[in-house]
C-alpha cells in the first residue's frame, strides 16, 4: 500500500497537472479510509466510489463536508441506501434509474445532482446511453420530468487503448453532445478522463476527471 508521503506528492503532482477551472474527483474505490482522511487533510473534498456499499460504509467513517460521487455502475433497488447523502451521481444510464433517483430524492427532500453517462467507447462492456436516448432524456428533464433531480451535465469513458486519436474522437464526440445539449439549458459538468487519459480529456473539453491509481497507486 502506498504512504501518506508517496500520496500526498502524488496528489501534490496531480492538482499542479490539473488547470484550475478543471474539478478533481479523487477515486477512492478499494482504498481504505485510513488513505482517504490523508488525500482529505490535504484540502480533497470530492471523491467518487463505484460500489454503494462501500460508499454507504465510507460516508459513515468519514467528515460529513465531504461531496461523494457515485461513478460506477448502480442497480435502481441500491438508489435508496446513498439518496439522503450522495452529492453526485454521475453514472445514470438509463430513464428508469433516473426515475428512481428523482422519487428517492423527493423521499429524502432534496434535489440530487446527476450526470447522464453516455456510451462512447467502441468497447462492448461499458455501460452508458446511446447519443439518441441522451438526447430523449434531456428533452423530458427539460419539459419537467424528474423534478427532484438537476443534470448537471454529462460523463463518459473512453476505450482503453493506447491510441491517443481513438481516445481524443471519443472524448470529442462527447464534447460535442454536451455543448449541444448546452444551448437548450446550460449544463456545468463534462466528466471525462481518468489517471491514463485525464490529459487528453482535458485538452478535449473536460471539466472535471476522475483520478484515483494516480493518486493512491495501484489497487489492492
């Protein structure tokens, strides 16, 4: 496991890579909490998980100022156990989940943020919508469907692989997208890139990144 010191200067390297206006979402799936407190003693408020046990367990060991993102994949029957907390969630990849979120949120009588989270990559395991049925969704938000919920924009990732240009046409696929949804009501988050990619996400439009191996070093 890596130590705080080799932490902090990875995390130190990363916000001096990373321009301002661009936010860090620091991964911490399958670190221990021990790693996060470090990263959050270093100023780090936001940091995004992909499983909601692990968040749910997290959430409870940890300062309550912290904005978690749920980035990974989520089953409509997990949205009840992280709707009174989760700042963000930013893998919505279908109308049903969003309609979920949006009872979940009333439940808990609060607006939850949300990503739409669009499959770009030519790779077949990733989740994500289709550009179409993005488009579909937004139309309804638009037209007040779920009202407890705000988009804030939209998430994607691109296929693993070392050609740069593939990543750099999908990043700039979804670039596209979000800036033509942005003329309709203006959207504020275009999360996209992570610790082998953020850089070309970032030269492609990105916002925000999600950087987690980078940073902790590699998983357990």
């Amino acid at each position: 496991m890596n130590s705080n010191t080799n932490i902090e200067k990875n995390f130190q390297e990363i916000q001096r890579t990373i321009p301002e206006n661009v936010e860090l979402v620091v991964v911490s799936k399958t670190h221990p909490v021990e790693s996060i407190a470090a990263v959050y003693n270093f100023g780090q408020r936001v940091f995004g998980e992909n499983r909601v046990q692990e968040l749910v367990e997290k959430q409870n060991l940890l300062p309550k100022d912290i904005q978690w993102h749920l980035i990974g994949h989520l089953q409509t029957n997990k949205v009840k156990y992280i709707a009174p907390f989760v700042d963000t969630i930013q893998s919505v990849d279908s109308q049903k989940l969003l309609e979920e979120i949006d009872q979940q949120a009333l439940k808990n009588n609060r607006k939850i943020k949300v990503l739409l989270q669009v499959k770009i990559a030519e790779e077949e395991t990733k989740f994500g919508l289709e550009i179409h049925e993005t488009k579909e969704i937004f139309q309804n938000y638009l037209q007040g469907k779920f009202p407890n919920v705000e988009i804030a924009g939209l998430m994607g990732m691109a296929t693993f692989s070392e050609d740069d240009n593939q990543v750099r046409k999908e990043f700039t696929v979804l670039r596209q997208l979000f800036e033509k949804l942005s003329v309709q009501r203006s959207l504020k988050t275009l999360s996209m890139g992570m610790s082998g990619d953020f850089e070309i996400a970032i030269e492609c439009g990105a916002n925000s990144v999600r950087i987690g191996s980078a940073i902790f070093g590699s998983r357990n």
